[in-house]
C-alpha cells in the first residue's frame, strides 16, 4: 500500500516537473531561443540581469522557472546567431501603398545637422521624472496605486515581446509605432516573406504590421502559460530591456484626428464619426460610407472630437480607442520599470541611441520619419476655437501623460 503511495506521488512529481519544463521550452521562439545581448547602466535599477548572476527573492515558482531560463541562456550562449550579420541594405525607398502614409510622405533626410544630444544624462532625467511622480503620493491618477498583477490580462495587449534578443516595447499609436513594430518583427523574425524572414523594416507590408497575430504580446501569455503566464512576465520584466516612445499629448490627440478623421477611414467613420457627427453635430440619416460624407461636406470637426472625449458617456460605453487612450494607461509606466524612454520629438536621437544600446544598429536601422509630422507648434490654431473650460478638463483628462513624461503644461492654451 506505501508503495504505491510513492509511486503515485513520484508520477505526480514527474509530471508537474515535465509540464514546468514543456512551458519553458513551449514557444518555437521563445526563451530557448532567446540571447540576452542588451545591458544598461542604470544608477537606479539593477537593470537587465545576465545569466548566472544571483537573481533578487522570488516565489518558489518564479525562482524555479528563473533558473530554467538561466540556464536555456548558458546552452545557448555559443550558438551562432543567424540575424547576426551586417545590416541588409534593403530598397531605398519605402513602398507607400497606404493612403495616410501616401499622404503624408516620408523625410529621408540625414538630419546631420541636429546638435547631438547627450542621450545617457537625457534617460536619467526622464527616468527620475518617471519614478519620482510614481512615488509622490500627492500626486494621483486612476489606476496609479495597483500592481502589475492588479493588470487585467486585456489592458496587456500593448506589450510587445522579442525573446531572441531580450526586448519589450509598449507601443503606443500615434508614436511612431507603426515603424518600431517593423523593427520587432525584424528582430523576432515572426514575420517570413517566402521563407525567409524581413531584414529590411520597411519591406513589411503595413497590413501586416497592424495584424496582432503577428506580434507576441503579453495577453498572449495566459493561452501559451495558463496558470504561470504572471510568473514568466514578471521574469521577463526583471531580465529583458523595456522601453516605449511617448508625445506631447495634445499633440498626439491632433495626429489622432488628422489621421482617423479627416482621412477617409471606413471604420472609424462607422464606429466614431457617426456617433459624434449624431450626438455633437446633429446630424441625422447619415451616409452608410465614409466616401459618401466626405463627398457631401460631412466631417468630424475638432471640436466634436474634444467633446467625444470629453463626455462622460464616452467611457461608460467603451474604454478610449488606443489612438487617443492615454499612455500611462496603455503602457502602465508606475508598475513596470522601464529601461528607456524615447520621444517622438527626439525620434532620430533616440532611436539611433537604442538601437545601439540593444547591440542592433548593425542589424537594422530605424525608418525614416514623415515629412508633415504633426507639430508641436500646430496646438494654438487647434485650440483656438475650443472654449476654455473644455482646454482645461483635458488637460485634467491627460495630466497624467504630461507629467509623468516631462511635458510643460501648456499655460497658454489653459488661460484666457
């Protein structure tokens, strides 16, 4: 009777272990696969940790798997990486297909001319800026107190995952995503074209890009993981660079509209544009399509935008859209410790800078930014004929994305 107690058990035991080791090694590209050649010195964190070195107290589980991944990444170490080779000199010129990047083009010049910017001391200050108003409990927003595992599973979506080279990036739209998106598919290779993965960002076709099966993101985890999706994120936060690119938000809420409302966008006409143009406008027996009511004069104006937004009625009914839900909403900056913050109006820096910290620069290179980016300097004639007190409630709505992220207030727009 013992006997078969112990066999029982040690079957059990074999098979928890088993099933441990199958969801380590589960992915074709996962942390089998994963070389971790990224290291940041970072005054305030321990930053990426290499394999081998002691890791911080964990749970028994998360200790467990660590060691698992450790050591995945010592039999790993010797073997040849085949995305390690000089960079691929790809077509010199994007293929626009696009309507809104035909529209609004691309600027291939070598901006040689900007003053360098000392791009260490500039991480530290935004890094500072980030973790003190995280810590300063005067200052308060929703959502700001939880912990990661306080995180739905869906509101993770944003998080990218590149396990072969080490690397997690929020993506927020409007932010240049669409093209650091290129860059992960180029490095996690989860993208082929006849056969072969994309070495070139801009060869991959936009469609593709914005389809989230191509992309490996954290609400992925609990269909791959189940049970132990929270441990593994919290491994991979601990050992992978994170970073994510923000914007003045003001003027990410106008590349939002520029692009989503006075481009013809048969979704967003269907899904936004006819709500508003009905409840700020109204307007009734609206046209079906969206080439219809351009052709007959009917458009978001801004001002139906800002009152959308404004409208307590927006949210009760859906969480904002992406394109102009607030970052600290999409990338949860207070609970996940990131490595690098990038902003889109320092893009060329910045990228150029990461790329080289991820050891990737010889693999890839950024794409080129637009030509018509929407400006800083834009926001005066936008705001003009929104009245005050709606200037002053979004603010209140995107105070959080401004200050966490080093943005001035814009006084000049607040006051009369």
């Amino acid at each position: 009777m013992t006997k078969a107690r112990l066999l029982r058990l040690s079957v059990v035991l074999v098979s928890i272990f088993m099933i441990l080791l199958i969801i380590v090694y589960w992915d074709n590209v996962g942390t089998a696969h994963f070389y971790l050649h990224t290291s940041f010195s970072r005054p305030h964190s321990p930053g990426a940790i290499a394999a081998g070195e002691d890791w911080e107290a964990l749970p028994d589980v998360d200790e467990f798997l660590a060691k698992l991944l450790s050591s995945s990444l010592k039999q790993n170490s010797s073997i040849p990486r085949k995305t390690e080779q000089l960079l691929v000199q790809g077509s010199s010129k994007p293929v626009v297909s696009n309507l809104e990047e035909n529209v609004r083009g691309y600027d291939w010049s070598t901006h040689k001319d900007r003053n360098s910017l000392d791009q260490e001391k500039l991480q530290v200050e935004r890094q500072r800026t980030l973790r003190e108003f995280c810590a300063n409990s005067s200052f308060s927003f929703p959502t700001k107190e939880r912990s990661f595992d306080d995180i739905p599973n869906y509101e993770l979506n944003h998080l990218i995952v590149d396990d072969r080279h080490g690397v997690i990036y929020c993506y927020v739209p409007k932010v240049a995503c669409t093209n650091w998106k290129r860059v992960m598919i180029v490095l996690s290779e989860s993208l082929l074209d006849q056969g072969v993965p994309y070495r070139n960002p801009l060869d991959i076709p936009r469609e593709h890009v914005h389809n989230t099966s191509t992309h490996l993101t954290f609400n992925k985890f609990w269909r791959r993981y189940g049970k132990f999706s929270r441990h593994l994120m919290k491994i991979k936060l601990k050992k992978y660079t994170k970073f994510l690119f923000v914007r003045d938000p003001f003027v990410r809420l106008i590349s939002a509209f520029r692009s989503k409302f006075e481009l013809e966008n048969e979704d967003f006409y269907r899904r936004f544009a006819i709500p508003m143009l009905k409840l700020y406008s109204n307007h009734t027996n609206l046209p079906t399509s969206v080439s219809e009511a351009f052709g007959a004069g009917l458009k978001v104006s801004f001002s139906d935008f800002i009152q959308y937004l404004l409208d307590p009625r927006t949210e009760k009914m859906a969480p904002f859209n992406e394109h102009w839900r607030q970052v600290y909403r999409l990338c949860h900056p207070c609970q996940i410790d990131y490595d690098f913050i990038g902003k889109l109006e320092t893009l060329d820096e910045d990228a150029a800078y990461l790329l080289q910290l991820l050891k990737v620069d010889r693999l890839l290179r950024f794409p080129p930014s637009y030509r018509n980016r929407t400006a800083s300097s834009w926001e005066d004639n936008w705001f003009a004929k929104i009245p005050l007190a709606w200037r002053q409630q979004l603010y209140k709505l995107y105070e959080a994305d401004f200050v966490l992220f080093g943005y001035p207030k814009p006084e000049n727009l607040l006051k009369d």
